[in-house]
C-alpha cells in the first residue's frame, strides 16, 4: 500500500487511513465470486461503521448483518433497504426488535427460545410476521482466539444441537414468526478450510433429518469467519475468497430453490484501512529499545483484548539501517503496547507509523478511555 506522504504530515495523528480502492476492489472480487451462484452476502457492520464505508459498501449491492439496534440505525441512515438487513445478537431488547420489525428487515437471527416468543409475541402486536432463522450451535472449533470462537456447545450464541427439534417445533406452532432459514457462525479469522468443510458436512446431515420431516428451509446462513494475512497485508490485500467460496460450493448441498447467505466482515474492510501515527519519544531502557506513540489501546485495541499483531512499518523514516524496539502508547497501562521486539528502520521522534489491516475492529472500538478523543477518518481520494 503506498501512503500519501506529502498529505499526511499535515494531519493531526493518530488517524485511521482508508484506501477506498483496495476497498472497491476487494467488493468486485466478492461479487465476481457469487455471480452466478444463489450466494446473498451480507456485510457485517460491527467491523466498520464508518459513513463513508458503508456507503461504498452499499453501492457494491452488499446486504448487510447487523447485532444491535444501533448498527441496525446507522444500517437504515447509510440507505440500506430493510429486505437486505438480517439482525443477529443473544440479547436482543424489545426496542431493537420492535425496530427490526417496523423496518421490515429480511430476517432474525434467533438465538433461544425465549427470544423466539418475545419476537411472536412483538410481532402480533403490530399485526405482522417477523421472519426468523434459528442459530445452531453446530459444535465445530474454529482452532480460533477464545474470545472469538462461537460454534461450540455452551457458547453463550445460538442453540445447541440436542436442543434444536424442540425450538423448531415450538417455531413451527409460532402464528406470527415465519421459519425461513437456520443460521450458522463458527468464529472469526479463520485461516484453515477444515472447519467451513465440517461445517458444510453438519449442515447437509442437518438438511436430510428436516427434509424427511417434511419441513422446509429456504435459507442457510453460514455467517462470517474468513480471515485475513495481518503479517504481510500487501501481498495479500485481498483475501481468497474464490477459495472461500468453492468450499460451500463443492461441499454443501443447496437443495432446488434454496440461497446461502453469508455474513463477512473482517475479510471486507480489514486491509483497506490503516491507523497512522507519530512516534512522540524513543526512550532506552537497560536492555530494550521503546518507541512511544501517539496512538494508543483506546485508538486500536485488538493488541490489548486479543493478544493480536498488527504489521507496523515506519513510512516516513529513510534510513537503511534498522533496530528492534518495542512499540508502545502513552495509556497508562502496561498492556498499551502494539508490538515487542519489532525490527524497523532507525526511528526517531517524529517519524510516522502505520498499523497496518486496521480496517476492521479499529476505529469501531475506539473508545475515550484517558480522555483521549477519537481518531479521525482520512481517505485516500
């Protein structure tokens, strides 16, 4: 990716850079893939919620997947139709599905049986019938950092498998819900195929058992989870989804008239953005090197939650010669710390920093902890 030098030094830092091309051309890959194919996806907007993103993503013809009433209202505000919105989440209130109704969104993804009754229940007194797709637990490890594996029995999500034929039938016998779909999602940056094969072979056995009960399901959704290359992000700006997208074409069993819809995220939006910052002291230790930056665990927070490594490059710095550091933010807390033992060009105060793949899971979970304000949103046009 090359970085607008000349520009950037005037801005304030840290800021999150987005280059709406590898954006735009990420989309057309997606698109080229699904052609052809009854393949719905739908972005999932808790990655990025920025406006000027989910405008691009939009106008690409992306349905999108949202998991609160917030991102449902900046769904709706960004010009989404209704008919392409499917709402997920374990905890939905009655305010975020009253919402979901009025706006008369393509579907719910159900995740207990208690939710499915209040949706009937919300539904009837609007006069209306919700459209609702039950979320299996189908019990398959993603091999996945635990705080982002889903699929298993006992995850907070969705329904387990022993528990499924009594939330169908209970379904079934629901006047003002409408079963149209059953919903998956194993977890997130997955980079193996393994687990999306075992995840198509659980859904066709799952197909046979309701086929012969004589019940139909129009959708399947297979939610999220391919992964992206946070090590080396320019040679691979765009991740494979042809072979994301042959694994349910070669391996589930769509049945005459069914869609399989997807909900990614991650692989959308990560590589387009980076968060850009200025190294404000390089500090020796006894033994270690640090750079201190501008930028902190409230700007990017990923390093902190999930032990995650963002590839960080010094952009501005000429020097041939390089040295390790670790590189670190001035929040005050030791796990304020983006990469240990990272080799760089020679870095000295002033110089800017990119954290790169920052597209996803960045600027969505900045918060004001310390009292810092938000990053702001630059673009590459």
């Amino acid at each position: 990716m090359i970085f607008p030098l000349d520009k950037f030094k005037t801005l304030e830092t840290p800021f999150y850079y987005y280059d709406l091309n590898v954006l735009k051309n990420t989309l057309e890959e997606i698109k080229s893939n699904v052609s052809g194919v009854p393949f719905k996806v739908h972005y999932a907007i808790k990655a990025n919620a920025n406006d000027r993103i989910l405008s691009i993503i939009r106008e690409s013809g992306l349905g999108v997947d949202c998991v609160s009433g917030g991102e449902l209202n900046a769904a709706i505000k960004a010009g989404f139709d209704g008919s392409k919105i499917a709402f997920a989440g374990v905890g939905k209130t009655d305010k975020e599905i009253s919402a979901g109704i009025d706006n008369d969104i393509f579907c719910f993804n159900v995740e207990s049986l208690p939710e499915m009754q209040v949706i009937n229940e919300i539904a009837s007194n609007k006069g209306k019938t919700a459209n609702v797709a039950i979320r299996i637990n189908p019990n398959i490890d993603a091999h996945t950092h635990k705080y982002i594996t889903t699929g298993l029995n006992e995850n907070k999500f969705g329904i387990n498998l022993p528990q499924l034929d009594d939330i169908v039938k209970a379904t079934l016998a629901m006047p003002n819900v409408k079963l149209c779909g059953f919903h998956f999602h194993i977890g997130s940056q997955i980079l193996e195929k393994e687990p999306f094969i075992m995840l198509c072979e659980k859904i066709n056995e799952l197909q046979d058992k309701y086929e012969k009960q004589g019940i139909e399901i129009k959708i399947i959704n297979v939610g999220g989870g391919l992964g992206i290359d946070y090590n080396n992000p320019d040679s691979a700006l765009i991740p494979d989804f042809k072979g994301y997208f042959d694994i349910f074409k070669q391996n589930l069993k769509l049945r005459h008239g069914q869609e399989l819809h997807f909900e990614l995220g991650r692989s959308v939006v990560a590589q387009c953005g980076s968060l850009i910052t200025r190294v404000t002291y390089v500090k020796s230790g006894t033994a270690k090197k640090f750079i201190i930056v501008d930028a902190g665990m409230s700007d990017l927070i990923r390093p902190a939650l999930y032990q995650a490594h963002h590839k960080i490059e010094n952009i501005t710095s000429a020097a041939t010669d390089v040295d390790v550091y670790d590189v670190v933010g001035p929040i005050c807390e030791s796990s304020d710390c983006f990469g240990t033992d990272e080799t760089l060009a020679l870095t000295k105060r002033g110089d800017m920093i990119a954290l790169r793949s920052a597209g996803a899971y960045g600027e969505i979970m900045a918060s004001h902890y310390n009292c810092r304000e938000f990053p702001q949103s630059v673009y590459s046009d």
